[in-house]
C-alpha cells in the first residue's frame, strides 16, 4: 500500500536512509530506534507533515489526506468539558458535511468502535475526567473512527502501566486485522513489541538505514544489535 | 446773568475736581467690592495683597509692594522685579492690555489660544517665547526669559516646580480670577494687575468706569421682558456641562433677563447632564449659546443628533463666541459681554449694534 | 443533554428580550412606554436616542465576545481577548493621530473612518506575520507585542497633543454605546449580518481546534485557510465595536469564559449561541447601570464592564481545577 524506496529522513540533514521498506495493510508495524536515531521524524514524514529529505513516499490510495492518514499522539491531557464521546466523534470530521453534523450511521460506527474497546461507561464524561491510559484508548478510538488506511502512533504506551501497555498493543494488533488498515507505532518496549506486532522497522544509527524485518526472522539479540549495539543483553 | 453761569461753571468744574479726590479716596481704602479671591489691604509704606486659595479660603499667596520701590513685590523676604512676566492665560493679556503694560510679557503658552496680534507678532518673531501649557513647560525655557514672575490660572495646586522656580528668584502667583462668580468680580483682578505694574491708578478707573457703565447697562433693561428659553454648551463624550445656576455665567444670563433653562441648579462651576436629559428640556429653546463649533455644519460633524434640537433645526438662532477673543476680553469687557448677551437674546429691542464677541452661526 | 440547553437558552432569551425593551425604553431611571411614530419630543427621544443605543449595545456586546470566543479557541488560552491580535490598537493609534490634529473639532466621521482604517491596516500587519509565524504561541506573542508597540507610539502622540486633543481621545477611550447615529445602524447591521454568517462555517473548524492546531490538521482542517478568516471575522467584528463605541474592554474576555461555565460543552454550535445571547445580556446590563445612573453620576462604559468582568475571571479561574 505504501512503498517506501530510496529515501532519505531528516529536516536539515540526512538521519537515516531507506533502501526498500513497504507498509502493507493488515499488519502492525513496531519502529524501534535510538533516542534522537528520527523515530518521530519519520512517523511526522510518513505523516506528511514534513517532506523528506530526499525522495518520495508511494501511496497506492490518492485519497485527502486526512482520509487516509491519522496520527496518535502519546499523550492527550483532556480538554475541560470535553466528553470522551465527542473527542471520538471528531474522528469521523473527514466524513461530515461543512457544518461537521453527525448522521446517525457516524453515529453507529462510533458507538460500535467504542463497544468493541469497552469504552462505553466512559463516554459520558469529560475527557479531563478520565485517567491516562482511558485517554490513550479514546485516542486509539478516534483514530479508527477517521477510518483511514494508515495509522500513526507516536509512543503511545510511552506513559501508560503494564497492564495498560499490554492491553493496547493487543488493541493494535486486533484493529489491523479487523479493519484492515496498517498501523505503525513508535515503541521503547522492545519485549511486548516482539510479541504482539507483525514487524519490526529498526533504525540502525551508526549505518544510517532503517531496515524492515517481519517478525519470524528476528529476535531480540538481534534488535539491540542493530539498534542499540552498546547494550548487553542481561540474563535473567 | 453771566455771573450766575460762570458761577455755576466753576463750581461744576470743582464738583469734578472733588470726584476725582473722591475717587483717589477709595483707591486709598482698596475696598474689593466684587471679587472674592483676593484682599488689598494699605498700610503705611506698603500694600499688601492676599490671593485667597478658593477651596478652603486661606491665604494661598501673599505679598506686598513697596511703596518706594515700584515694579517690585516682596514674597516671603525675597524680591521679585515684574519688569517683565510669564502669562499662561489669555485672560491676564487682556487685563494687561487694558493697562497698557503689554511690553511687560516675555512668554506666553500657545500661540494659537492669543487673539492680540501684537503678541502674536512678536511671538513669530521671537520676542515672546511660546512654552506651552504649566505642565508641559520646560524649565529651561522659563529660566532663559529671564523673567522673575510667573502668572497663572490657579488650580489650587502648586505650579509644577514651583519649589524649583523659587530658588531661581521666580514666583509663580495663581490667578483665581476665573473662579470669581460676578463679571465684575472677574473684572475686578484689573486691580491686582495695577499694583504688579505700578499702574493703581489707571486701574482703579478703568475699573470704576466699568462697573458703572456695567451696573447702568444692567438697570436700562432691568424691566425687558424675560428673554425665550436659551441653553448653552455642547456634549462632550456622553455628557453636557452646563453652566451652573450660580455660576459666572448664570450670573450674566439674569442680569441679561435671560429664561435660562438651568437657573435652578446648583454650583457655581458646571453640571453635568446626560444627552436625553438636554434634550427633553432644551428641544424646543430658542437660543443656543457656545455650541463649541465654528458653523452648523461642522456642529453637525460632530454630533448628528444635534439636529434633533430646534434651535438648530431652524438654523437661526446659534450663536458661537470667537474662542480667542472671548478668553481675552470677555473678562475684562464684560459689559460688552452683558450687551451681547441682551441684544442675543431680547430681538424685539431692535438694537442696531453689531454684535462683539458672538457671531451668530450659519 | 439538548433539552437541557433548551430551557437554559429560553431563559436566557426570555431575559433577553425583557432587558431589551426596558432599555429601548429609558433604563431604570425613565421608563417610560412610548409610540415609536409619535412627532412628541418622547417620540423623537425614542427614535434617534434609545433606539440606536439599545441596538448598539446589543451587537456590541455579541461582537466583541464572539471574537473573544474566536480567539480564546485558536490560541487555546482562556485569557485571550478580541484585542490579542493587536487589532484594536490599530484603532486606537489611528484615532490617536486623527485627534491630535483636530483636536476636539474632528468630527464623528473621522473618528469612525480613522478606527476602521486602523483596524484594517493592522489586520493586514497580522495576516502578513501569520505567514511568516507557523505556531499559534508565536503568533500570540507577535500580537501582544504589537498592541504594546503601538501603546507607546499612542503615548508618544498624547504627549505632544493639545489638551482639547488628549481630553477627546481620553473620553474616546471610556467607551460609549451613545455615539452611534440612526443612520448608521443599517450598515453596522450588515457587517454584524455577515460576521454572523460566517460563524455558521466555523462551527466545524473551531470544534477541531479544541484538540490543538496539529490533531485538527490530521482531522482535514487547513490552518492557514482557518488563520486568515478568523483574523478576518474578528477584525470585521472588533473593528466594528471599536469604530463606533470606541474601545471597550473585558467584555471579549470574561463572556466566552462565562458561557463555557454555564454550558458546559465545547461543540462551539452551542458555545457560539450562547455567547451571542450572554455577551449581549452582559453589555446591556452594563449599560442599564449606566443609565439608571446617569442623571447622578457620570460612569463611562469601560469601567462598569472591567468592574464586573475582572471579578467574573477572578472567579472563574479560582474555581477552575487547573490540569495541565
């Protein structure tokens, strides 16, 4: 769906290189990398918010934008009097008419995205009410309310407990194969990462490439290897 | 027969003569009779002059002349020539006009508020200094006219710097002449002006012919019928200010046998009305005094809503003072003022003069 | 939750329309019901005195606090005025430089003329930092900047004005819903009219920029597109006020906080109609107080709307729980 080939990331200069690395529908995409290796850079780029470096981006689709990109960011504060239901709402915005009104099939899809998340005793409060992982799911929820073919998340488990940073990743890889959209997500845990997602995008800094391996051909020596090479694995 | 004539003759001539003395008597007495804001007292070798803060009638300044050292004053031991003067009110060039002590003025505040055109003669050529208004003068500009007397209209404040000023040998004396309620009380100030410029005398007649001819104007047309209803002023922002029943100006109007509409308010400075209450009592007066505009067109610039009153409607009967003049003379000339205001506002006398400080607006 | 707006809003209107016709009619003080055609001085009272002042009061006060709600909602800060883009100080530097030199002969129409063009030729200032500025704080701090330049260069002037020019501008600045004439009304209408229009198609993008200019981006606003009409409508609408009542302070800053008290929401559908009703009930009743004590004292306009707005921000921001 999305054919990334030689191009390079960065704002002023060069952070890393992309030989070949294709986005494909129905499956979860991990990026894992360095601090400061351009995670957000390249999601902000896959974002169209910021051109590459050099060379283009591929899209199959020729959609608005907006039909076919949404962004997650990792942490939403909640906006006083602002009910969770109408934070997702704002997801199916594409989709409404010039004065942003609602039909009732928006509102279907809506309550049956916040159904199958288990949002529901949530929707009638403000979104400064609810705790932080609750807003990370909301946010997950108005993402695939805008229905789009690709869905950014940058670090979206970043602040959240275990518990929550299980659950989510587990709404991700559930989202990808119920509605058939691809979603790339930005993570530091490399461990649940293995578990849950379909491949893994590793930034190598000292080469300057991001290289795209599924999950059956990698391991976790192999990740720190090439992403963070002066780790040591522990043995526990 | 010739006996009897020239008889007569010679006693007229020093009948005259006698009414001349009597009129250096009461200079010698110095009674005030009209102004409430100054005191002349006469002793032996000096006189003495009070001015009277108005506020809580204390003595705001006093000093004295001395009577073998003309041109002159004593303030708190210390001498000041008034050889020449700081005027910062048009009305002091009226009065020293009157005096014929002109020369006198070394600065005044804006050339733009003199109507006296030698002053603004020589003010373009830089004789008198133009320094703008007490706040805003700089006092390096005093100080570089050399001038040891400061005269202005009084606030009941200090003259900015005034501690400043004192230690260069300059006094700044507060003229209270415009808080005076009577014309002639106003008028009166002629006699302070005198003692300052060594002219007591001339201004002790001038004064005297005034009030006479002022109180004689006042008594022909004591009995005229009362005048229409006028008004007078203009709105400022959202409010008019009137003059106040007690005030200079209400004084004028009664002796005019003028209706005037706020006769019965309170004060001797202005009240403030809202435009509705103007409206609802002035709308169908006849007369409109100080509009504060120049023609009725720019009336109407400044305020649409003024067309809403008759007087103006009908485009007779506003009449707008000349600002310069009026500020200079109208103090010192209040007779004329008197007759304007009279022959304003009574049209069935028919008098065929022409008007002096008003101007009837188009 | 709609049926509660409804009654909340029928009140407001129903107060709404009682205050109106006791202003039309003479505040407090004057009631005082009279024929509108009547010739009488009541009649003509009411005609050319009331009747544009109550209508000015009215779209003053709904002008000025949609453009505080405009801009409290793109900069995303409760404390943002209708004159935190510097427009209103393009008016008054300009009527400060129409003053200065005629003094107290300049006429009405060149006071409004001198507000509307600096409220014009600043818009124009703005729009052209707002391509240059990519974020909204920017942009913020660019407007705040230019408002407190212009004051000094507005001080500069009064120093060197008459003191007939510096009591003009003074009394200029107390604010006033008197000045407008008759004659006027039709045109002020058509500019509220179409500010008002326009409010119809901002319902959407103001509802995205709830979440901040990045999400409402992803979600299909386009922010330069959205930049430029709000500098626009808030300029129609705040330069509007300015020309004709001169500027008038807090209103644009206390409503739009108000009203998200009172409703409760952040569907600007309702925000917009309700700060149309509030900020015209809280002008009106500013001016009533006015009125009813205008025979006695007199009060300008600014200081009853700062009397009682800064004290509804205070309360405002001690009841709010800060989450930041």
């Amino acid at each position: 769906m999305i054919e990334i080939k030689e191009v390079e990331i960065g704002i002023n200069a060069n952070l890393f290189s992309i030989d070949k690395v294709k986005l494909e529908k129905g499956k979860l995409y991990s990026l894992i990398g360095k601090n400061g290796s351009g995670k957000s850079t390249f999601l902000r780029t896959l974002g169209e918010i910021i051109p590459p470096f050099k060379g283009k981006i591929h899209w199959e689709v020729n959609s608005s934008k907006e039909q076919r990109i949404s962004f997650v960011t990792s942490k939403f504060d909640g906006v006083e009097y602002l009910t969770t239901y109408d934070y997702i709402a704002l997801g199916r915005a594409p989709y409404t008419n010039i004065f942003g009104k609602l039909k009732s099939e928006d509102h279907d899809f809506i309550k049956n995205i916040c159904d199958k998340l288990n949002l529901n005793p949530l929707l009638d409060k403000f979104t400064t009410e609810i705790s932080d992982g609750e807003r990370q799911i909301a946010s997950i929820a108005k993402a695939i309310c805008q229905d789009t073919e690709l869905i950014i998340l940058d670090e979206p488990i970043a602040f959240l407990d275990y518990e929550n940073k299980i659950k989510i990743t587990q709404i991700l890889a559930d989202i990808t194969k119920q509605r058939n959209c691809c979603i790339i997500h930005s993570s530091h845990d490399i461990d649940i990462s293995l578990i849950k997602v379909d491949e893994l995008l590793i930034i190598d800094s000292i080469n300057k490439e991001l290289t795209q391996y599924p999950i059956e051909k990698i391991n976790k020596a192999m990740v720190l290897n090439i992403a963070f090479p002066n780790v040591q694995l522990l043995d526990i | 027969m010739k006996r009897v004539i020239c008889t007569l003759f010679f006693g007229i001539i020093l009948f005259g003569c006698n009414n001349k003395k009597e009129i250096y008597k009461s200079d010698k007495n110095q009674n005030i009779e009209f102004a409430k804001h100054f005191k002349i007292i006469k002793k032996e070798n000096k006189t003495i002059v009070s001015i009277i803060h108005p506020d809580n009638n204390t003595i705001d300044k006093s000093f004295y002349i001395d009577k073998n050292e003309p041109n002159t004053i004593w303030y708190n031991d210390i001498k000041y020539h008034t050889n020449t003067i700081i005027s910062f009110s048009s009305t002091f060039i009226g009065l020293l006009d009157k005096l014929n002590e002109l020369d006198r003025i070394k600065a005044v505040d804006d050339k733009n508020l003199i109507f006296n055109k030698e002053i603004i003669k020589k003010i373009n050529n830089e004789i008198i200094k133009e320094l703008g208004s007490p706040e805003t003068a700089s006092t390096k500009k005093i100080i570089k006219t050399k001038s040891e007397l400061i005269l202005f209209s009084g606030f009941g404040n200090e003259f900015p710097n005034e501690e400043k000023l004192k230690k260069l040998n300059i006094l700044c004396l507060p003229i209270y002449d415009w808080k005076e309620t009577h014309p002639l009380g106003k008028a009166e100030w002629i006699k302070l002006f005198g003692l300052l410029t060594n002219k007591e005398k001339e201004a002790a007649i001038y004064f005297n012919n005034l009030k006479k001819r002022y109180l004689k104007l006042k008594n022909t047309y004591k009995n005229a019928e009362l005048s229409a209803p006028l008004f007078s002023g203009s709105v400022i922002g959202d409010f008019w200010y009137l003059p106040a029943g007690e005030s200079y100006i209400a004084r004028l109007f009664k002796d005019a046998r003028i209706n005037y509409v706020e006769k019965n308010s309170p004060g001797t400075g202005s009240v403030s009305k809202s435009f509705e209450y103007c409206l609802k009592n002035f709308k169908k007066a006849k007369y409109w005094l100080n509009p504060g505009s120049k023609s009725i067109k720019l009336m109407i610039d400044q305020n649409e809503k003024y067309k809403l009153f008759d007087a103006l409607k009908q485009k007779t009967y506003c009449y707008s003072h000349n600002p310069n003049l009026y500020w200079e003379k109208s103090a010192i000339e209040p007779d004329s003022l008197l007759m304007d205001i009279i022959q304003i506002s009574h049209p069935e006398l028919n008098l065929k003069r022409e008007l002096y400080f008003y101007k009837k607006l188009y | 939750m709609r049926k509660k707006y409804s009654l909340l809003i029928s009140l407001l209107i129903t107060a709404l329309v009682l205050l109106t016709i006791l202003h039309l009619n003479g505040g407090f003080n004057s009631w005082n019901l009279t024929d509108f055609n009547s010739n009488s001085t009541e009649g003509i009272i009411l005609k050319e005195l009331h009747l544009p002042r109550t209508i000015m009061v009215l779209i003053a006060g709904s002008s000025l606090s949609i453009s505080g709600l405009l801009m409290q909602t793109y900069f995303n800060n409760p404390l943002a005025g209708p004159s935190i883009l510097g427009i209103s100080s393009g008016s008054n530097l300009f009527v400060a430089i129409t003053l200065m030199s005629s003094g107290i002969f300049s006429s009405n129409f060149s006071i409004i003329s001198a507000a509307i063009i600096g409220a014009i030729f600043f818009s124009f200032i703005i729009l052209g930092f707002s391509l240059k500025v990519k974020s909204t704080t920017s942009l913020l701090i660019v407007g705040v900047m230019l408002s407190a330049f212009t004051s000094s260069i507005v001080q500069l002037i009064q120093a060197e004005s008459t003191l007939d020019a510096l009591r003009s501008f003074t009394i200029w600045n107390f604010g006033s819903v008197q000045q407008v004439q008759l004659d006027q009304i039709p045109i002020i209408l058509i500019f509220f009219f179409i500010g008002f229009i326009s409010l119809i198609f901002l319902i959407k993008p103001l509802n995205l920029l709830v979440v901040g200019e990045n999400q409402a981006e992803f979600l299909g606003l386009n922010p330069k597109k959205i930049r430029w009409i709000l500098i626009i409508i808030t300029s129609i609408f705040t330069g509007l006020v300015t020309a004709f009542c001169g500027p008038i302070s807090f209103v644009g800053l206390a409503v739009p906080n108000l009203v998200k008290l009172i409703f409760k929401t952040t569907n600007h559908k309702t925000l917009i109609i309700g700060t149309l009703i509030i900020g015209s009930l809280f002008l009106l009743i500013c001016d009533l107080l006015t009125y009813s004590l205008e025979d006695l004292i007199s009060i300008p306009l600014n200081s009853i709307t700062s009397l009682f707005g800064a004290p509804i921000i205070i309360w405002i921001i001690i009841r709010k729980k800060w989450h930041d």
